[in-house]
C-alpha cells in the first residue's frame, strides 16, 4: 500500500502443507503464487471468471426468452460463448506455466516439479492416510485426539506400489478443454523432469527424489517455536472437531446396532431399503473405502435406483477407481 491506496496480497499455508513438504518446495509454492499476483494473473483470472458467468446468464435469459427476435442472437451466443470460453481456459494454462516458471527461478525447476507431484501423492497417501487413521480412532474414543497436528508430524508411511501407480496414474492424465490448469505431466516436463508415466526409469527417478521428508518446512521455518504453534492449533482443532466428532461416534455406535440385524442374513433376500440401511451402517462401521465392493453389488442389483449408484460411486472414488 501507499498513501492508504493499492492492495494487500496473501498467500496463506496450512499447517498440513508446512508439515509434509520440504522447505524448498514450499518456497516454491510462494514463489508460485506471488508470480500469479505480479503478473496480474489474478484479477485477469477474476475478469474471465465474471465474463463467463454473465455471457452464460444471458445465454439462459435468451434460451427461456418466447421472443423469436431473440432466436439468432440466442444461436450466435450458442456458438461464440464456448469458443470464448476455451480461449480463456487456453489464457488460464499459460499463466500457470508462466507462474511455474517464475517458481523454478526463484528456488529450482526440481524444486517446482516435486512439490507438484508430492502434492497428488501426500493427498492419496500420507495426509490420507493419516487423516484416515485418525478418524478410526472414533471406534474407541468419545473425544477427538489432542494431537492432530502433532501427529502428522511424526506420521510416517511407506512407499509401496500404491504409491507408484498413483504417481503413474497423476501422470497419464491428459489436459482437456476446460481445464484451468495444465496437466501435472506437462507442467513437470515443462520443468525440464522426464516425466513419461509409461517408462519404469523415470517413474523410479522421481520417486528417489522425491524421497522422504526428514525435516519439514514448519521445523525449518518455526524452528523452537514449532511446539507452541502445534500446541495452539492441536487445542484449537479438538474444540472445532468436537460436534462432528460426537455425530460420528453416535454414527458408528448405530452402524454396530444395526448391522447386527444383518448377521446370517442372505442379502439375496434383502429388500432395497434393508439393503440400503444395510450399507449405509457398514460406511458408519467401516468407511467408504471397505463398503465399495458391496456398494457396486448394489449398484448392479438395483441399477434403476440413483442412490445406490451414487454412493457406489463415491466409495469407489475413495478407492481411486
């Protein structure tokens, strides 16, 4: 600001992503966002973003319009309001490859391209499996752990095969049109990282350089004050987790009651409510991840009924298929 005139930028960081990258990958993400702000991304992302809703609004005004004067604009705007569209999605990607740059030069383009894709996996795997160990503990506790923050600290998981394919997986993903990002293939070969999801070797590169993070971000940039600022955010979590945290426990104590009824009985002979009773226990009981097989099995047997294709599909995207 200057003279009370201009603007304030933010970047705001969340304690998980201070907590499981590595200090030069989130100076790379600052990096990153700034460039957005200095090169103007922002408002420019913010006009496209209006333009798109209002030529879309009047594209419905015309559509539900008995006018027939209103019929050839209504047909214009049918066919221009995609093309603009695609182009500004086109606009959107390259200021993403532009801010990406800007990151790399700043700090590194390894740099840049890890904390891309430690991002996918951290999501799948560590912060989710972390987060998932958390929430079983429902089954024992009537009050939410003290230490969320805490423990994702010192949570560890292994690298498995898991972990390569969803690395594969994040990498065969091919930009399409309406995309506002590119994808996390070409933005890491654009980095200059190989980056071919089909070639073993590169796959095995980037997951040792990848690594492990043995001393994050929050220890490097908090140093001694760490345990303070966990021990505020670890309070302030319990107090904001403690109503949802009572619904589920009540949740899974009535999933235990009620698959109780279900036991040595054929679902063959289960009506389309009992089953869904049934299984919307065993979500309560188990999670999304365990009740996706018996979802499908439902979404199969009553393939006409939207509310068991919906949750099949919910916990079969729990399961990355």
């Amino acid at each position: 600001k200057f003279a009370g005139f201009g603007e304030q930028c933010y970047v705001v960081l969340g304690l998980p992503l201070l907590l499981t990258r590595r200090r030069d990958e989130v100076a790379a993400t600052i990096a990153h966002e700034l460039a957005h702000h200095s090169r103007s991304h922002v408002k420019a992302g913010n006009r496209s973003y209006r333009i798109h809703a209002m030529w879309f609004g009047v594209l419905d005004q015309l559509y539900k319009s008995d006018s027939a004067l209103d019929k050839p604009l209504y047909k214009f705007l049918k066919w221009y309001v995609p093309r603009l569209n695609a182009m500004s999605y086109v606009l959107r990607r390259q200021a993403e490859f532009e801010a990406d740059a800007l990151g790399a030069e700043f700090t590194s383009n390894e740099s840049m391209a890890l904390g891309l894709l430690r991002s996918r996996i951290d999501v799948k795997h560590r912060l989710g499996a972390y987060y998932e160990s958390v929430m079983h503990r429902v089954r024992e506790s009537d009050l939410p752990p003290e230490d969320f923050y805490s423990g994702l600290l010192t949570y560890r998981c292994e690298q498995s095969a898991d972990v390569r394919e969803t690395l594969r997986r994040s990498l065969i993903a091919d930009t399409v049109y309406e995309d506002s990002h590119p994808s996390r293939r070409e933005r890491i070969e654009a980095l200059g990282l190989p980056a071919d999801p089909n070639d073993p070797t590169a796959l095995q590169n980037i997951l040792e350089r990848l690594g492990t993070v043995e001393k994050s971000a929050a220890e490097e940039y908090f140093g001694e004050r760490l345990r303070k600022v966990l021990i505020q955010a670890d309070a302030k979590w319990n107090a904001n987790a403690r109503e949802s945290w009572k619904e589920n426990r009540a949740a899974f104590l009535e999933g235990v009651e009620s698959l109780k009824e279900f036991e040595g009985k054929d679902d063959a002979s289960l009506t389309s409510e009992e089953c869904k009773k049934k299984l919307k226990a065993l979500i309560s009981v188990e999670g999304k991840k365990a009740s996706a097989s018996l979802a499908r099995d439902y979404a199969v047997r009553f393939p006409s009924d939207s509310e068991f294709l919906f949750v099949a599909g919910h916990c079969l995207t729990k399961c990355d298929d």
